[in-house]
C-alpha cells in the first residue's frame, strides 16, 4: 500500500504507535471482555465521579472501537497512515488528530442535532475523525502507480486497499457513513488550512513537550539495520552495488517496452546492442540523462515519502522524470 522505502515498523511515529496502542488495548478490552466495559466502569460506583464528565465521555469514545470489525480496518489504516508522520513530525501530526478530531465531533454533533428526524442512533465509537481526515492527504498527495490489473482490463494500484478498508467501515451503519464524512470533511479544513486552523487548533507545546519527556522511551521505536548510515568507503560501495542494480533494472524495464513495439538496436544505456550494462562500462560512461530537466516538485514528493534524495534522483533521472516509472523502481529494490 505504501513505498517499501519508508521507515519500517514505528521508526521516527511515535504518535502512531501511542495511538495504536491506546485504541487497540481499549477496545480489546471493550469487545472481548465486556465485563470490564470502560462505560459500565464509568457508570459504577466505584468511579462514579466521572460519569458527569461529558469531555472524558467524549475522549473514551473517541478512543475505544465499538466492534471487532472496526478495530481491524481502523488499526490497519492507521498503522499505514503512520507515512504522514513521518512527513509532518510528531508535533504537527498530534495536532491534526487534535484539529480533525474536534473538528470531526462538532460536524458530528451539528448534524445530529439539525437531523433528529433522522434517528441515527447508531454512531460508532472510535477514532473515526481521524482515520477518514487522512484520506484527503492520502488521496491528493500520495501517487497512483499501476501494480496490477483486474482481468487484464481494469488497472488496480496500491491504493485500491486502503479505500476498500475505509468502505468496509463506513457502509457497518448510517452512523459509521456520517462519521467517516464528517472526518473528511474535518481533513479538507485540515489539509487546506480553512479558518487557519492550523495556527490555534493545535497541542500547545507544554503538553507536547510534557508528553514527550513522559512517555517517549515508552514509546520510541530503534532504527531499522537498514537506516543505519554507512561511513566511509563502505557507503561509496553500497551506492555503487545499489546504483548498478538500478540500471540493471531499468535496463530490463526499458527493453521490455521497447520489445513491444520495435526490435532492440541497442541498450538505452551505454554498451553493447543488446547487453545489459556492467559494472566496467557504467564506471567508464556517465549514465544517460533525462530529456527535460528534473522536477523539483517531484523530488521533494517521493523524498517525503521516506525514499532518499539520492535514490529519488536516480530513479528520476533513469525514468525520465516520470514520477510512476521512478515510484515502480523505488519499490523494486
């Protein structure tokens, strides 16, 4: 669904991580054993204090799933939709579950009040806001590239999933469809700044840096082995290896379009007609360079993406600033 570039696991989303945790060991509890509904334990008189509370009332059901069937799709989505971390930042990411969260809620609330003839009585608990608000980055900025095709005749892409997941969560109920749109329409103000919402709807840094001090061993993820930097002549070699690699598949990529179409005179790179290239006449040629200049816009969007500057502008400089041939060979490696 997302580059195999990017980070694995929770690496630099702690956000993510807590988020998941939270949800999932809350609505475990609130599916499995409902005994120890978190509600029930609100209602007791054990905890009676907080059953005025309507704010705790709201954060509990902004966390817990209400069946298993959304604490499956919803724990998937956000566990992918941990990218967008990486590319704001923690804090910038805490506060958009703030902002489409409050934001989400009052959409919802709104709504149910001016439709009561309506009856939607079946308005799902869990963090509906925040898994559709994502959807508009989701859709807007991260690219379709074609990995598949349904009978040969309708192109599937990596992205087909995702929507299949949010669909297999909003079609559960009237509520869960009114929840799923408010969180969409919580992800536009969001995503466009609307009301700059940006600027006074966020975590203040008190908070931000309190919880960070708190719990950030608690949740902190290691490095994968593979994002640990290379020093020395051990890094010209890995971009050697990997570089050599990359026009070998480019190489097969290009001679299988170009199979189709016309006999192969040549190589597209520099050697022999036919051949692919090696590691002697790569080190003596420069590689070929991109008929029109690289995008910079394009850079920026697969380096956000969790791929590196230097593989992202080879990759765009072997596809010839096609962003879908650049994305298949980044996925490739």
């Amino acid at each position: 669904m997302f580059p195999g570039g990017t980070p694995f696991g929770f690496y630099n989303a702690p956000v993510s991580k807590a988020l998941l945790v939270i949800t999932g060991a809350a609505s475990t509890l609130n599916v499995l054993f409902p005994l120890l509904n978190i509600q029930t334990l609100i209602r007791s008189g054990t905890l009676n204090y907080l059953q005025d509370s309507k704010i705790l009332s709201g954060i509990l059901r902004s966390l817990c799933y209400s069946n298993g069937k959304n604490l499956f799709f919803g724990s998937l989505l956000l566990y992918n939709f941990r990218i967008f971390e990486h590319r704001y930042g923690p804090k910038r990411f805490a506060d958009h579950i703030l902002a489409s969260t409050v934001i989400g809620a009052g959409l919802q609330y709104a709504v149910i009040m001016l439709t009561q003839r309506l009856k939607i009585e079946d308005v799902p608990t869990g963090p509906f806001w925040v898994i559709f608000s994502l959807y508009v980055p989701f859709f807007l900025s991260i690219p379709s590239v074609n990995s598949s095709s349904f009978f040969g005749l309708v192109p599937s892409t990596g992205k087909v999933f995702t929507y299949v997941f949010g669909l297999q969560m909003l079609l559960t109920s009237k509520g869960a469809a009114l929840s799923g749109l408010c969180g969409i329409i919580a992800g536009v103000v969001c995503h466009f700044n609307i009301f700059y919402v940006k600027r006074w709807l966020t975590v203040p840094r008190a908070i931000s840096s309190v919880c960070s001090r708190i719990f950030g061993n608690l949740f902190h993820s290691p490095a994968p082995d593979n994002a640990e930097r290379l020093q020395g002549a051990t890094l010209e070699i890995q971009r050697q290896i990997r570089m050599d690699e990359l026009d070998q598949q480019m190489w097969n990529v290009q001679q299988m379009n170009v199979t189709r179409r016309w006999p192969v005179i040549g190589s597209p790179f520099s050697g022999t007609a036919g051949a692919a290239p090696t590691n002697t006449n790569r080190s003596a040629e420069p590689i070929q360079q991109p008929t029109i200049e690289v995008s910079e816009e394009q850079i920026q969007q697969l380096i956000e993406m969790g791929f590196t500057r230097y593989d992202v502008l080879q990759a765009l400089t072997a596809s010839n600033n096609n962003i879908a041939t650049a994305m298949n060979i980044l996925l490739s490696e």
